[in-house]
C-alpha cells in the first residue's frame, strides 16, 4: 500500500525517526511534522525479529489526513528492511475504532488482549517463521 493519499503531499511532510539503545533492542521515536508544525509523534522498539510500535498519537487537528497511515507504512517498510518477521502495534484501545481501521488495511491482526475486555496488540505478519529463523537462526528464548 503506497502511504500518500490526495489529502497528502509528500512534498510537505518530514519524518523523523531516532534510534537509540545500541544495535540489540534499539528503542526508537518517530515524529510526522507538517508545514513546520509536528502532527505525529510515536515511539517504539524492536525486540528479537518483533518491530513494535506504541503509543502513537496524532494532534487532534491533523487527524483523518493520513499521517498516521503514513507513518505506520513508511515504518513497516523499515521493518522489512530489518528482515524482521513481525510489525506489533501495541496496546490498541479497542474504542480507537479509526486506529483499528488503519492497523487493518495492512493486514493486522488483534491478538488476545492481556487482561479480558482490556486492549489488545494488533500485529502483521512480515515473515514466514521458517524464513525468519533462515535468517536470524533460532529465536531468542525458544528450545532446541
């Protein structure tokens, strides 16, 4: 899915993504701004082959102009040039419906929420499991 709409010029946005915390785990942040003014702002980090996105919020008044969608797509093109196997958008309240539909369009997945009723991760699957450990050798944590 190409992330720029008609109500989106690529020419006036600028991304800014910092990673920090070495090459094992990085944490990162991300900020969307327009015209000179920041629209978006996230941060997340990568754990093992899992990127992960979290608390994601866009300013009330650049809302529904697809800023969102294009952050989330522009970092799950990241995360495919990490090689990793999965894109986690954590935490998802399930009231955020227009969140929800966004995470969706990219092929996301709720996975059971942590505490019953409560919020639940969204995930897309960028790797098959056997391709990921092709490539990362046998994953963190599991048996052998």
């Amino acid at each position: 899915m190409w992330p720029f709409g008609k109500r989106n010029d690529p020419n006036k946005i600028e991304i800014q993504l910092a990673f920090w915390g070495g090459e094992l785990d990085p944490s990162f942040t991300v900020k969307l701004l327009t015209q000179g003014q920041t629209a978006l702002e996230a941060i997340g980090f990568i754990q093992g082959t899992d990127f992960r996105l979290g608390n994601i919020k866009t300013e009330p008044a650049f809302r529904k102009k697809g800023f969102a969608t294009t952050v989330v797509g522009t970092l799950i093109g990241l995360a495919r040039a990490r090689q990793c196997a999965t894109f986690t958008l954590e935490e998802v309240s399930p009231d955020n419906a227009q969140a929800i539909s966004i995470y969706r369009r990219f092929g996301a997945v709720a996975l059971p929420p942590k505490k019953p009723g409560g919020h639940a991760d969204y995930q897309i699957r960028l790797l098959s499991t056997r391709l990921s450990v092709l490539l990362h050798g046998q994953r963190r944590g599991a048996s052998k």
